[in-house]
C-alpha cells in the first residue's frame, strides 16, 4: 500500500479511471448554480445507485426518504438537498456526527466508499444554493491507494481551533463538565424530561389511585429538580430539567455576546434563549402542582394537578400552540425543547 497526496483534481481524474466501472460525467455539478463537488465519485452512475440504497437503510430514517429532513426519527433533521458545506464537511458529520446527529446517524459505521457514494446520491437531489464543494484553500487530501483502488480519504490538515461562540454551542449541544456523562445540556435536558414524561404518564394510569399519583409525582419531580426531591430519591439523572434549561440559556448568551459571534449565532441566541426560559417557567409550574399533590391535596385535586404535569412536560418536550394557529413558534409561551433545537441548528 502507498500513500499520495493529491488534490482534488486529480483524485476525481483517478477515480474515473480506476476506482468505479460506471459512467463518470466530465463535468461534475450540483444544484442550480453548477457547483463542482469534491466527492471523488460525483457524477458516478453507479455510485448514485448504490447511494440510494445506502442511504435509505441508513439515513432516512431521519432525513426522509426524500432527504428533505422529513423523516421518523430526530426532529428537526436537516434538508441534505440544501447540504452547502462542502464534501469534507460531510464526511466529518457522517463519522463524528453533527449537532443533535450521533456519529454515523447512530447506525453502524460505513466505508469511505460507502460515505462517498451516499454524497453522490444526494447530489443528485440538490437544491439551488447547495454546495458540495470544499474551501480552496482546503482541497488537499490524502487518499490510500491498493491496487489503484481508493480506500480512504482524510484531511491531512488539522482542524481550525474552534471560535469562541461555538465553544459555547458546543456546551449546549455535545458537552458540558458538570453534567452526567459530561453530555451536553441540552442532551441531559431532553433525557430528563424523558424520564418525567415517562412517571407523569405512570401517575395517571389510575386516577383514583392516590398513593400511585404521589409516588410517581415525586419521580417527576426529582427529574425536573432532584434538590426539590428531598427525598433524593427518583430515577432523574440527578441534573434535572430546571438546572438544565438554566444552563442553556446561560450558554446561549455566552456565544451571543462572544466577540466573534455569527450573524446567525445573534440573530437565533432570541430565539433558543426565549424557548429555554419558557422550559424554565413550565419546569417552576410542575414542581408547584407537584408540592400540591405529595402536600396533601384530595384526591380529586390531585389527579387534575397530575393530568396538568403531564400536559406541561409535553409543552417542555415539544413546545406548544399558545395562540392557536396550528404552528408552534420559539415565541415567549410556545417554544420548548425542539424549537431549542430547531433554532440552534440554523446556526452557523
């Protein structure tokens, strides 16, 4: 085996003579604008078909059959027919995952082949304004060769110290030191909040099971506050909702204010920081209806404050059409933990 250093040029020349026995178009372009990508497979027939299969059984999930974010699984996934960032970019969110997107979507890795024939298909989808090709100042790369057969393709430059604004994104969206695990706050927000939907819905099973609505109420509680749990006993994470939505609002002001904050960074901070505090608020009703519940409410009472938790948690989860008009918004009263998500990606 032996190592080269090409650019992108010449990789593209290579792989239409030796890599793939397909039809591979002279003039590489995607969407609109006749962008040349940096796929080596770009334009490449059979490529594209075998994309379309890998991307199916790996990606639609998410991002829709049509690729157009519309898919099962994460809310809010993005639309890879508007993908502008470039095709190194692509292969590093494929590998190490991107905002709420876990390394390889979750799913079992796959080849630098495989990744590159996904790119190829998705090209073949583009929108106007999508742009798979990289930087020019960043267009060499290092590809192994056995045979006259790609294997791999990497940057061999190391990556650009990220901006500071983006320091603090990173603490909202992937880690953050204080948090179980080290995850980030908004992971830990989503996990707890998953654990109070899950004994909100135990405490309503029976309503006129008293004792039932008290345990698993005070299990919700601890989720969204554990030290308002003075038992300290429950199955939160031992964070809580409450603690989290702080810290992401607290982050989320950071990048706003960083001197070297995105137009987008400023433009969607509102935006996160006003469906965080809404979380927030809706966190301080839950605990209200629960200290009425565990404090000795009737029975009666207690199974409405319960129903009440459950409807809350799904606002925290979801947000929630306050004014009626079938859409659900980042505005003050509407927005929760997708909309949060929702906005943080549009930032750049």
């Amino acid at each position: 085996m032996m190592v080269r250093q090409l650019t992108l040029a010449a990789s593209v020349a290579l792989v239409a003579l030796a890599v793939w026995p397909g039809v591979v178009s002279t003039t590489s372009a995607v969407g609109e604008e006749n962008r040349a990508s940096s796929n080596p497979l770009s334009g490449n027939q059979d490529a594209e078909e075998a994309g379309k299969t890998a991307y199916r059984a790996n990606c639609a999930l998410c991002h829709g059959m049509r690729a157009d974010g519309r898919g099962r699984g994460l809310p809010n996934s993005a639309d890879l027919r508007k993908f502008k960032r470039g095709y190194s970019k692509f292969v590093q969110a494929v590998k190490e995952g991107y905002k709420r997107m876990p390394a390889w979507g979750g799913m079992g890795a796959l080849t630098d082949e495989q990744i590159a024939q996904i790119g190829a298909y998705l090209e073949t989808l583009a929108r106007r304004n999508a742009n798979w090709a990289d930087p020019s100042d960043s267009s060499e790369l290092e590809f192994e060769f056995e045979k006259g057969v790609i294997l791999a393709t990497t940057r061999s430059a190391e990556p650009a110290e990220p901006m500071e604004y983006q320091v603090h994104l990173g603490h909202i969206l992937t880690s953050w030191n204080d948090t179980p695990g080290e995850v980030g706050l908004a992971t830990i927000l989503q996990k707890e909040a998953t654990i109070a939907r899950e004994h909100a819905e135990y405490a309503v099973t029976d309503l006129e099971d008293l004792a039932n609505i008290q345990l698993h109420t005070r299990h919700v509680r601890h989720a969204v506050d554990p030290v308002a749990e003075r038992s300290g006993v429950g199955p939160g994470m031992g964070y809580g909702i409450a603690r989290a939505a702080v810290g992401v609002i607290r982050h989320m002001e950071f990048a706003r204010d960083a001197a070297d904050a995105s137009a987008s960074a400023r433009l969607h901070a509102e935006h996160v920081i006003t469906s965080a505090r809404n979380i927030q608020f809706w966190a301080g009703k839950i605990l209200d209806k629960a200290g009425q519940v565990t404090g000795g409410a009737s029975p009666v009472a207690s199974a409405f404050y319960a129903e009440e938790i459950v409807e809350r948690i799904d606002w925290i989860l979801n947000g929630r059409d306050a004014d009626s008009d079938g859409t659900i918004t980042w505005e003050d009263g509407e927005g929760g933990l997708a909309q949060v998500m929702e906005h943080l990606s549009y930032i750049e």
